[in-house]
C-alpha cells in the first residue's frame, strides 16, 4: 500500500498540476496523505489514496477547488445513510464499467506518440508498465517502472553527449561532435563530458580523449576538459584522470580542467588530483582555459631575446 500510494498520488498530483499550470510540491500532497492515513488508522476507514480514477471523475465533472472534495465527502456521508441498502442491487458490472471508462480516458494516446516520437527509451518503458499493471498488478508495475527507469538512466550515464568546445566570431564557444575534431585553438581541444564520471563510463571517457589526441590536427599541446555536466566523480573515475594525465604527459600534452563547482573541486582535492594536474591548469570558466592557453602559446612561440654581447 505504500508503495502504490507514494507512487499512484505524486504521479496523479503532478500530472494534474501540469494539466493546469498549478504549482505542486510532492512533500506537502504525501504530507497530507499522511495525515489522512493517520486519521483513518484512527478511525478504522479504508485506507487513503490519491486515486487517479477519482481525480478524473472529480475532474471531469468540473471539480477545480477542495470544494468538490467536500461536496463528495457530503454526497457519501448521504449514501451511507439513505441509500446502502438501494445500492447494495446495483451489479458490480456498473460500478466496473465506470471505473473502465474512468480509465480509459487517463490514457494520453497523443502524449504516448509524442514520448515514441522523441524518447523512444521513455515510450518503451511506459508501454511495459501499462501493460504488467494491466496483467499483473498495480505494484509489479510501479515496482517495474523503477527498475526500467533506473536501466535507462544508467544507459543514458553510459553514452552521454560528449561534445568539443570551439571558438566562435566574437570569442564565444559552442559546441561541437565529436567527430568534427574541432579545436578551440590551434593546439587546444577543449572537451565537455555529459554526465558524472563514474566506474560505468571511465573507460569511455578515457578511449574518447585518447583518441582525440592521436587525430587531432594540428596535434594538441593542451587538452581541456570542461566539467560543468560532471556532477560528480567515483573513485574510478578520479582513477581515469589521474591515469590519464599520465598518459598525456608521455605524449607532451598538457591537461587543464574548467568549471568546476566547490563541491567538485572538493572531491579533486581529496582524491590528489588537484596536486596532479596543477593549481594553475585549474579554471573558472572554459573562456578563462582558452585565455591561459592562448597566453601560454603567445609566449611559447616567441623568438628568443637576443643575447647580449
């Protein structure tokens, strides 16, 4: 019952909410369903539960305020009374096929096509969990739901959308594919990772970047990595980066890192990598990256001073 409580009302709420532009805060709904609960546990009643097929009629029948809830509350109050027995005739069929009806009207075809025409991922998963409520039952399906939303999440962190930073007219960058090889600078290749770093996804972000380095043209001098997607990094994600900056330094390639946030930067300190990498290949910003390495090459490609005689 918990389960298919916390679960059924925050989605029902929320999606009327959407429905009608209203604001919605799932800790106050589930905070009164508490109390309601507390108060039917009191009072022995049947548990409550934010019902996506009571909304619907309260909803369809022009209910927009607590007065509905009222007004039903009354009308029940009056069947309980007066009307129990007269009711007690009435075939379970009706009461199934209002509920059916109910039901059928809660299925967004428009909106499924829309989710199958963008998230085919996020379509796949709603359509096994219709289908195992249906079949099955109401809590494997929620229970479903969870893990397939997990599953797609984690692929999602797997294959995020990497992408290079190039310079624009003006000196904006925007980003680019992977595969355009862009560079932010002739020599500096500035690389946006798209989701944490973490054991799932290390090796990818390594085999990405070291690729980078054998086909880049002209050949990279730094490499940047843009952090503001990385919420946050595991241990073998640090593990990645400190191998690789290793492996850059056998190719002469320079790492520097921008956009870090405190608490990302408090995980680098912690895990060295700070030390590692170098107090000053650290940015604010990615602009702040491409203006070190810009001064960096101006002096680097200078002509040396003459010698005095």
């Amino acid at each position: 019952m918990v389960v298919v409580i916390l679960a059924q009302s925050a989605a029902t709420s929320s999606a009327y909410a959407m429905r009608y532009g209203d604001s919605f805060d799932e800790n106050v709904d589930l905070i009164g369903l508490g109390l309601a609960n507390l108060g039917a546990g009191v009072s022995g009643t049947f548990v409550v539960n934010g019902s996506p097929t009571k909304t619907e009629m309260v909803d369809s029948a022009g209910g927009r305020s607590q007065i509905s809830q009222l007004t039903a509350g009354l009308i029940v109050a009056v069947v309980l009374v007066f009307l129990t027995v007269p009711l007690s005739y009435m075939p379970n069929a009706v009461l199934s096929a209002v509920v059916f009806l109910i039901g059928v009207r809660l299925i967004d075809v428009g909106g499924m096509r829309e989710v199958l025409r963008l998230r085919p991922g996020e379509f796949v998963v709603a359509a096994i969990t219709a289908a195992v409520v249906v079949a099955v039952g109401v809590e494997q399906g929620i229970i479903l739901a969870m893990i397939l939303s997990i599953i797609e999440h984690i692929d999602h962190s797997y294959h995020p959308r990497d992408t290079l930073l190039v310079g624009r007219a003006g000196g904006r960058l925007h980003p680019t594919p992977l595969v355009d090889g862009g560079q932010a600078a002739p020599g500096l290749a500035v690389y946006r990772f798209g989701a944490s770093l973490y054991y799932a996804n290390a090796s990818r972000f390594t085999e990405e970047l070291l690729e980078l380095i054998e086909t880049a043209d002209p050949k990279l001098r730094w490499l940047g990595i843009s952090a503001s997607s990385v919420a946050d990094v595991d241990f073998s994600g640090a593990d990645s980066i400190a191998k690789l900056v290793d492996e850059l330094a056998r190719n002469g390639v320079t790492l520097a890192i921008s956009d870090l946030d405190p608490a990302q930067r408090a995980q680098l300190d912690a895990y060295g990598l700070t030390a590692k990498i170098g107090e000053d290949r650290i940015f604010d910003t990615a602009a702040d990256l491409v203006a070190a390495y810009a001064a960096f090459a101006a002096a680097d490609d200078a002509p040396p001073a003459p010698a005095s005689g």
